[in-house]
C-alpha cells in the first residue's frame, strides 16, 4: 500500500471542504460577504437561515421570562397574596428597569465574546429566576421584596434582545435586513402572548406532576390552581434552546468589536434619533403588553371580561406586525411606514380614552379592546420599520463618505456601518425597553387617561422627528 504526498496546492475538493468546515454550526465564521450575490446563493443564505430559526425561539423564551409577572399578578390576590392594586402594577413594571439596564450591557458585550456563545449563557441563566419564582409561588407568606427581586431577575430575559437582533443584522444582505429582523423581533415578540396565553391554562392543572409542588386554593373561583407552573414550565425549554444555540448558530468575526469601537455611536446624532423613534413604537408595544392585563382586571372584570382571555391577542397581533413593517419597509421606505405606524398609534389611543369607564359610565370593553389591538398593530409596524431604518442610515451615510476612495475603502466604510448599526440597534432597543417600566408605573401613579394623552403627545413629537429627518423631500438622512 503506497501513500501519496498532499499537493501543497489546493485542490477543488480541498477548498470545498475547508469551505464546509469554516460554516459548520458551531464554526466561528471570518469570511462573510452578504453583499456579494454568489457568496449569498451558494453559502451565505443557507447558514444565515440557520442561525435566525435558532435564535427566533431562544429570543422568544427571553421574553418569556421577561414578561410572566404580568399575567402572574393577575392571580396573586386570589391565591391570597393581598396585595394593592399600586403593588401589583409596580411587580409588573420592575422587570422593564433590570430589561432596559441590562440590554445596554447585552449590546457591547455579545460582539466581545461572540454572539453564538453569548446566545446559549445568556439563554441558559434565565433558568434560575424561573425555578426561584415557581418555589416563591407556592407560599402566599412570601414578602413583597422578595417577590420584587425575582421580577427584577426576570428582567433579564427582555435584555437578550439586544443582543440577537444586532447579531441578525450583521447575517443578511441590506435587501433584506428588515424582514429578517422583522421576523427575528416579531416572531421573539410572540414571546408576550406565549406566556399570556399559555401560563393561565397550566395554572389551572396538575399539569407537571409532583415535582412542581401542591396547588394553592383559588378563592374567587373556588378552586385549586397550580400557579408555580406558570414559571416551572418554561425550565426545559430554556435548556433546549441553550444547547441548541451552541451547537448550531455560528461566531461571526464581522460581528466581533470591543467596546472601544462599539463606543463611537454616542457622537453620532442619529444613534439618539432613532433611539426617540423606538421608545415610541417598541417602548409602547411591550409597555402596553405588561399593563393591558391590569387594565382589562381593574376596569372591565366586574362586567365579565376575564384579563387571561384577552390580554395576550393585543401583543400576538403587535409581534406579526413587526414582520409585516419589516417588510413594507424593504418595500416603500422605513421612514414612510414609521410616520403611519405614529398617526395609527395616537388616534388608536384616542379610541382607548373615551371607551374607558369615567363619571360612573361603564365604558365600552368592545372600543376599548379593539383600539388597543390598534395600537399594538401601529406599533408593531413601527417596530420593523424603525429597524429596518437604522442600517440603512448608517450604511448610505458611510458608503457616501467613501465614495470615490476605492476598493479598500469602500469595504471598510462597509464594515464600520454594519458595527455601528448592530450597536445603535442594541442599545436603542435597551432605551425603548424602559417603556416596560415606565407605562404601568404611570399608570400606578396618575389616571389612566391622563398618561393615554401624554403618550399621544410623545408621539406628536416623533412624527415631527421622523419627517424632518428621514421622510421628507430633501431630509438629510432619507431611510
């Protein structure tokens, strides 16, 4: 048996392997052109693909975690936590703050250490809030604080966010960034109306056993319900997700950039625009979400509409929005859609104000759910096409400043927007996040309708901005 000696030269067969282990899952990838139409048909569309149908559903979990408490408080005083409505709405709101804070942390950190191995940590330590919060649940002694800390723990889940989407920006071409963000943020929106929809249906039966522990004795019902399921049923899933995003998603080298480089967006003016312009449409869309349960318990129970009924439909159809203004806006124009998603958003809210009950008039549940559904389908249109904006603006801005530099040029002037649009989009999504926060705190602080007009005239003042800058004829940044 003779050996034969390696060609130092390449062979077909060889390149194509080595091709095939540079994009393996897993594999940290460093030659990544999107742009380039050969590269994009041959390779680049089929691992991109791959890497967003990992992460669409570990996003999903993150939000989860994120949003529990605002369908676990629905129940708290039934079981006999006894607290006040105030309490119950600050439980809700807590989450945003610790979301907020730590995407702005999620944003640099993950092109430090790659977004793969960032994806799975980031995914497998919300495994700890949900077992801390299953075991609180089964003791209506448990203090307030005590309760209060595990939602700030749960907060972790919204930062995740920040994170995937910059990751999935940097995997696809520009004609086609916004519907694959639209599909990664909405379908990871879907998150809000899993857990609204799903944890009132496990609460209600010894659906994992004995392990999950004893139920608590529903006293508005009469009847028995295991409340900690609501927070014990996501575990498993958490740990499939996390081992799936190790094995299958990839490192993109593109992607990596310290925080030294990270940092030049907060000397760009348009980081601190479209940051205003997504406070106004995702700070809304999962302000609304965390409230909207309360809401409908608070105002509409005592004529028969159940909050777990209907509260999870308003964020199910804002999520499938966010892909349908990602995709309009590859179409017409991200600014175009963002002004409607506004007008839709203040004159949905208007609906929502006078369909309240005030002065002894009950309201109208029907106007007030239907505007609300609106607003949640205005916002998600926004949500897409404010991301679909923001690597637009930076590419067009650094491609023209490279114009007629040459080659080299013009592919580092490529490789700067695609960072610093990952990191405007990261840390505008951590900015927007407080929305969770500050929306139900204002509702536990002031009349609901008077903080329904301050919202409308926030947004009077992002349609100003968006006009002027991205949508009218000669605006300096057109998107």
């Amino acid at each position: 048996m003779t050996m034969s000696i390696p060609s130092p030269t390449p062979t077909p067969d060889t390149v194509r392997s080595h091709r095939r282990e540079t994009y393996r899952p897993g594999a940290t990838i460093g030659d990544w052109r999107p742009e380039d139409d050969g590269f994009w048909e041959a390779t680049g569309h089929r691992v991109a693909q791959r890497n967003l149908w990992v992460s669409i559903p570990a996003l999903m979990l993150g939000f989860v975690v994120w949003q529990v408490w605002s369908v676990t408080v629905v129940k708290l005083n039934d079981v006999g936590f006894g607290f006040t409505q105030s309490q119950l709405f600050w439980l809700t709101a807590i989450p945003g703050i610790t979301g907020g804070t730590f995407r702005i942390l999620y944003t640099f950190i993950g092109p430090i250490f790659g977004e793969r191995k960032f994806t799975a940590f980031s995914t497998i330590i919300l495994v700890m809030p949900m077992l801390w919060l299953g075991f609180a649940l089964q003791d209506n002694g448990t203090p307030y604080w005590e309760l209060a800390l595990i939602a700030a723990v749960c907060g972790i889940g919204g930062a995740n966010f920040a994170s995937s989407m910059a990751n999935i920006g940097f995997f696809f071409p520009k004609r086609e960034k916004g519907s694959a963000n639209g599909l990664n943020g909405g379908l990871g929106n879907l998150g809000v109306s899993v857990v609204q929809l799903v944890a009132p249906l496990v609460v209600t039966a010894a659906v994992l056993g004995a392990p999950a522990g004893g139920p608590q004795h529903d006293a508005k019902e009469d009847t028995d319900i295991w409340l900690q399921n609501g927070a014990f049923l996501w575990v498993p899933l958490l740990v499939v997700m996390a081992l799936l995003a190790w094995f299958l998603m990839n490192d993109l080298k593109v992607a990596a950039a310290p925080f030294s480089q990270q940092k030049i967006i907060f000397k760009r003016k348009h980081n601190w625009l479209m940051t205003w312009l997504y406070v106004g449409t995702f700070g809304s869309f999962i302000g609304f979400a965390a409230g909207l349960p309360l809401l409908i318990k608070n105002n509409f129970e005592a004529q028969g509409y159940q909050a777990t009924t209907y509260a999870w439909i308003g964020p199910f159809v804002g999520a499938l929005m966010r892909w349908a203004g990602g995709w309009l806006s590859d179409r017409f124009g991200g600014a175009r859609v963002t002004m409607l998603s506004f007008v839709g958003m203040a004159a949905s809210l208007v609906v929502v104000i006078f369909a309240l009950p005030h002065d002894g008039d009950r309201g109208s549940f029907w106007a007030f759910f239907l505007g609300f559904l609106a607003a949640f389908a205005f916002s998600g249109l926004g949500n897409g096409s404010t991301f679909r904006q923001i690597p637009v603006i930076f590419r067009d801005q650094h491609m023209r400043e490279a114009e007629g530099k040459g080659p080299e040029a013009q592919a580092a002037a490529l490789k700067q927007s695609e960072m610093e649009a990952g990191a405007v989009t990261g840390f505008s999504s951590a900015i927007a996040a407080y929305g969770f926060f500050f929306i139900p705190a204002m509702f536990a602080a002031m009349a609901v309708t008077s903080a329904l007009w301050l919202f409308i005239g926030f947004y009077a003042t992002c349609l100003a901005v968006c006009w002027w800058f991205y949508a009218r004829r000669g605006a300096e940044a057109p998107s």
